[in-house]
C-alpha cells in the first residue's frame, strides 16, 4: 500500500493492487467515476484536487487510470508538490513494472502525461519524472525521458540524471549528457560541481577533481561541506595529508561546521600515513566541536591503533564505545582480532571471537578469514580448517582470501596435498583459484624441493589466462636458487623482465644468495649493483603485491650474505663499496652487518679501517655485544694492537659472558706490560 502524505493536506490513500495486473490496452474503457480527470482537473485547489483523488481511487487498478493520475500528478507537479509527485510517480512506475515489460512503463507514463489537454499541464511534470526513474536506478528510462521533452528540464532534474549516471558508475555517460547540457545554455550549480567532483574522485582523476573545484570557487559559487568532504576524502586516500590538512582549514575559514564525516574522513587518512598523533588531535578537535564520535569513528580507531600495534590504546577505544552508547559492530571486533593475531595474541583474538557472538554479533566471511589466517600463522592449520567447515555450516560463503589462507597454512607446513585438496574444494564451492592461490602453491612446491610440479601450475596458470605475479615468479626463483639450478633462475628473472614485471627486493636477494652460493661472487656484486641503481633501494621494495618483509630486512640479508661472501673471497675493497652503499641509502647496519665487515677487515689486516668501523659503530648508537667484543679483540691481538685488544677483552670481562677465557685475558695483560716496559726503556 502506498500512502501519500503531503505537507499541509490529507494523505493519499491506496488499497493493494493484485500481483497480476492487466496489461495495460485499454483504459480507452477506464473502470473509474466519469469525469473524474476532469473533477481532479476542474479542482479550485490542489488539496480539493487531492481529496477528489483520495475519494475516487481506493477500489480501482493505477494501470487501468493512467489519465486520472497524470492529472493528479500535473496538479501536484503545477502546486510545487514535487516531492508528492515524484512518490506518486514512483508507485506507478513499481505498479507497472510488475506486469510489464521493463520499458514499457517508462513509454506509457510519458505518454499519459504528455498527451494530457488541460490549462494545468506543467512541462515541470517531466523533471519530476526524470528524477524519480534516475533514484530508482532506472537511468536508462531516465535519459529517454530527458531526450524526449520539448522544454529543458529544471536544474534539480539534470543534476538528479547526472548524480545517477555517476552512481551506475557509467562515467563516460554522465560527461557527454554534462557537455549536451552546457551546449544547450546549462549553467551548473554548486549541486552539480559536486556531482562532477565526486565523479573525478570515482575515476581517480584528483586534478580534474581540483580544477572543478577552482572553477567553482572562481564563479563565487559557495561549497558546502559535502563537496569539501568528498575532494578532502580523495586526498586522504592518496596520503597527501599536507594538502587535505589545508583543505580542512579552508572549511572552517569558510565558517562552515565539519560533521561527523568529514572528521571520519581526515582521522582515517591520518592513521593510514601512521601519523596516530595528529589523528589524536583532530578527534579532540572533533569533542571540541560538540560532535559525538560513532561506531565509524571507534572503528577507525581501533583499526589504525591495531595496526601500529598499539593493542592496549585500541582495546580502551573499544570499551570507551559503551561510554558514548555505540555498540561495536562486526567491523570494529574484526579490526581487534586482526590486531591480536597479528600481534602473537591469539588466546585473546579467540576470546573476542567467542564475546562477539555472546552479545549476538554473528562473525562474517572477514571475521573467519581473519581467524582462519590468524591460526594458519601460528601453525594451528587443522584448527583453521574446522573453522572453514564451520563456516560452511553457519551458511556464510568462503571467498579466495579464506582459502587461500588455509592453503597458505598447509603449504608452508609442508602438507601439499592438503593444500591441494582445500583448492579443489574452493573450485567445486565455485570460487576460481587466483593469482594468489596459483604463487601460494607454487611457492610450497618450491619449499619442499619440487621444482616439476611448481613449473607444472605455472604453465596451468598461464593457460587459465592468469598472469603470473611477482609473487609466483620471485618463488620460482627462489626455488631454482636453493636447488643449485641458478640457470633456470636466472632465465626466469629475465622472462619476469620482458613481460613487464619489477622484481622486488626479494627477488634480488635470492638471486644474490643463488650466485653467491655458486660461487659466483663477482657476477652477484655486478648483479647487486646493476639492480640497485635500477630501481631497487632500500626505502621501499616495488610491488611486494601481498609478500610480508620489511625492505630494511632485505636489504640487510642481501648486504650481508654479499659481504660476507666477498670477504671470503678477499674482494675487501668491493665489501666496502657494498657496506658503503648500504650506509649512504638511509640504512643502519645491524649487529651482523657489522661483525662481517670487521672480520673482513681484520682478515686483509686493514687496521685503520677496522679502528673507523668500530668508531662508526659506537656513533650510530649500537653498543658492542658479546659477538662484536669477541670479534674486536681477537681481531686487534691477531694484528698486534693488543692495547685494543685489551680494552676489548676487559669489556667483555665486564659483560661476564666473554669467550676469552682467563688465560687469554691475563696473558694479553702481560703483553700489554711488557710493550709499556719497553716504551720506557
């Protein structure tokens, strides 16, 4: 039943209509009053128009009295009643639908309202129809509409068509009909700058975003805060904080109050740059503007807090909810038990697991991916893989994720028929195996040594039509490198080339470790270098594309076994330009780095070199450890400093774990006696 309830006027009133309606061919013999279109029409106001409607229409079918509902509609649509109108619209429009054929509606409601002989006919009638079809989603009964009125449509229903347009995400649509609607006399509002900014968002294109966003500011068009909102919400997920900081500034310069939204938005941007404090200041910015934070805004929290590890802030967000009256959704339990594996926590992200369907919040496709990878993570694979059987009871659908998180599991435990097993399951529930699910395989195949059956799923791969990531080539790689066949590494390198992949710094790392462990020392440090300058650096690693490693870890391992294993082959003078390398880019060497730069040293009895290394060692704030001691005095006895020597020795006396035993460390004493003796002489 529709009821209509204009402002200051009885209520329309309408009795359900049978499912099947009679196809509509004949209301030339309409089953309604006589005269009642021209009653409705002769009406000396809208609201007697109204109650002649409401009094007439109760027992009759709306598909068989087309004439007197356009009349209604032109009265509505002729008093302003726009909002009337369009509801009125609506009903016919999901009336008609329901027994005709789609575009059949859209062609007789025009018809019936344009062929309507009254002094009362207002062309305003079709923009209301325009926007009614463009909020329903029918754009396409919309935009026939548009290209059949005579007059130009009302600004509210152009902007109506191209907010649809952009909604359908028929983006190439909604700027021909912009250009068509300037080229007939168009003059945009700030509605529809809005419209066309949020389009550019959608697409990606920030500066045109920006460049509309001048213009109207250029055509003393004032924005209000949505329009704000939305340029803001782009630069936040493109983290260029500095520009969406100004942004925000230029809204309350412009006296506007920034709603909840808006703050959400910028808070969010703020915790994806790990820039926690300054989200901080804006949610007290956010209190001081009188605004209650909703579960949107604790979810961010809570999101960004687990993420930077900081469980214990994030859990007290969690319960501050129950102060403000918000009730955690599936979101916010989901950010915090992804916070709790991820931190090694699993006891706890298992407990919140059980609390959340305690308080009848039921756990989704993300809330058993999360645990499912969380488990897989510890090495719990068999309880992973009940809860996947759980979930298939619980009616809640496994997306690629959740499988291939337990497939993942099982690989990395060695178990590959399991692994596979789950991966036919996944085809026969009618998920396809992805790119993911093809590198998680052929990385595990590789691990356990069978570099057949990897090569055997990368050729299906690419007969499926998948091309293979960075991720599947850099574990074929590998796998060739660990097995000694550094020729078909190398190939495989150069193929990742030619289709137009960047290898990661993964990549690079196992190739350096292949060659090294070939023997081929001086073709990895040619390699090393050749990458390196060609786009690989320490500040970031290209396109991991879901590999989990910290560049500076990389790096380090690539640094070291290169090092290590120049050393070993006396090319000192190389280590130093690796070591050098490494320092310049931003890195600072760890432990290991430096206790095989200084036995490389000590080793080609550079004695300078080996004294600046302990410098630098002690200015970038690393204290010598046990290792780096032990290292350092045998290293300086071996090439005579024992004054050295001893200072070392004697803190490794102090650090009461020194290798030196006593008799080493009394007869570096006496030596050290003796040259003082000698220097006296």
């Amino acid at each position: 039943m529709l009821k209509l309830f204009p402002r200051k006027h009885k209520p329309f009133s309408y009795t359900k209509y049978p499912s099947n309606l009679t196809r509509i061919a004949s209301f030339s013999s309409p089953s309604y009053p006589p005269n009642l279109t021209k009653a409705i029409l002769n009406s000396k106001t809208p609201h007697q128009a109204i109650n002649v409607f409401n009094s007439n229409i109760k027992l009759v079918d709306p598909s068989k009295i087309l004439e007197p509902y356009s009349a209604i509609i032109h009265v509505l649509a002729g008093a302003k009643l726009y909002t009337d109108a369009r509801c009125l619209i609506k009903f016919l429009i999901q009336t008609l639908r329901s027994s005709l054929k789609p575009h059949r509606p859209c062609y007789l409601i025009f018809n019936a309202l344009d062929t309507l002989q009254t002094s009362k006919f207002t062309p305003n009638v079709f923009g209301s129809l325009i926007i009614a079809f463009s909020e329903m989603g029918l754009i396409e009964e919309a935009l026939w509409v548009y290209r059949q009125t005579r007059t130009f449509p009302q600004m509210q229903a152009c902007n109506a068509l191209l907010d649809g347009l952009v909604k359908m995400g028929r983006f190439d649509s909604m700027w021909d009909l912009y250009k068509d609607l300037l080229s007939r006399g168009f003059l945009p509002n700030m509605i529809t700058y809005g419209v066309l900014i949020n389009c550019c968002c959608c697409q990606g294109d920030v500066s045109k975003a920006r460049e509309f966003f001048h213009e109207l500011l250029m055509k003393g068009i004032r924005p209000n805060v949505v329009v704000y909102t939305t340029v803001l919400k782009v630069l936040c997920n493109e983290g260029r904080m500095l520009e969406a900081e100004c942004m925000f500034r230029l809204i309350k310069d412009w006296y506007f109050l920034p709603n909840l939204y808006t703050y959400n938005v910028l808070m969010n941007g703020f915790f994806k740059t790990d820039n926690v404090e300054r989200a901080f200041e804006i949610y007290r910015m956010m209190i001081a503007d009188w605004l209650k934070p909703n579960v949107v805004t604790f979810g961010i929290f809570v999101d960004g807090l687990c993420k930077v590890g900081e469980l214990v802030v994030a859990r007290n967000y969690f319960v501050c909810m129950v102060k403000y009256g918000v009730l955690p959704n599936i979101f916010v339990y989901n950010c915090l038990i992804d916070g709790y594996f991820r931190a090694g926590n699993v006891s706890e992200a298992l407990e919140l697991s059980s609390e959340m369907e305690k308080f009848k919040i039921f756990p989704d496709v993300f809330t058993y991916s999360i645990l499912i990878k969380g488990l897989c993570s510890v090495g719990k694979v068999e309880e992973g893989s009940i809860l996947l059987q759980k979930m298939n009871t619980d009616g809640v659908l496994a997306n690629s994720v959740t499988y291939n998180s337990l497939i993942d599991g099982y690989c990395k435990a060695g178990n590959i028929a399991k692994a596979l097993e789950i991966c036919s399951q996944m085809t026969v529930k009618g998920v396809a195996p992805n790119v993911i699910t093809f590198s998680t395989l052929i990385n595990g195949y590789c691990k356990v040594g069978n570099m057949q059956a990897a090569m055997g799923l990368y050729s299906e791969m690419v007969i499926k039509g998948l091309v293979p990531d960075v991720v599947a080539y850099t574990a074929l790689i590998n796998g060739y490198c660990k097995n000694g066949y550094m020729k078909e590494a190398l190939r495989l390198h150069k193929e990742m080339l030619e289709v137009g992949l960047t290898p990661n710094a993964f990549t690079l790392s196992c190739l350096v470790d292949g060659l090294c462990k070939d023997g081929r020392v001086s073709e990895a440090f040619s390699f090393f270098l050749e990458k390196t300058r060609a786009g690989i650096t320490n500040n970031g690693i290209d396109k991991m594309d879901g590999l989990v490693c910290s560049p500076n870890h990389v790096m380090y391992t690539i640094s070291t076994t290169l090092i290590q294993a120049l050393c070993k082959d006396g090319e000192i003078f190389k280590a130093c330009k690796i070591f050098s390398d490494m320092r310049c880019s931003g890195l600072i060497a760890d432990v290991p780095s430096y206790i095989v730069m200084l036995e490389g040293l000590i080793q080609a009895k550079r004695i300078n070199d080996v004294m600046m290394l302990h410098a630098d060692l002690i200015k970038n704030c690393i204290m010598p450890s046990v290792s780096i001691n032990t290292v350092l005095a045998r290293g300086y006895q071996d090439i005579g400093d024992m004054r050295s020597a001893l200072r070392c020795a004697e803190d490794l006396a102090d650090q009461n774990l020194g290798s030196l035993n006593q008799e080493a460390h009394k007869q570096l004493q006496i030596t050290v006696n003796e040259d003082n003796r000698s220097a006296c002489v």
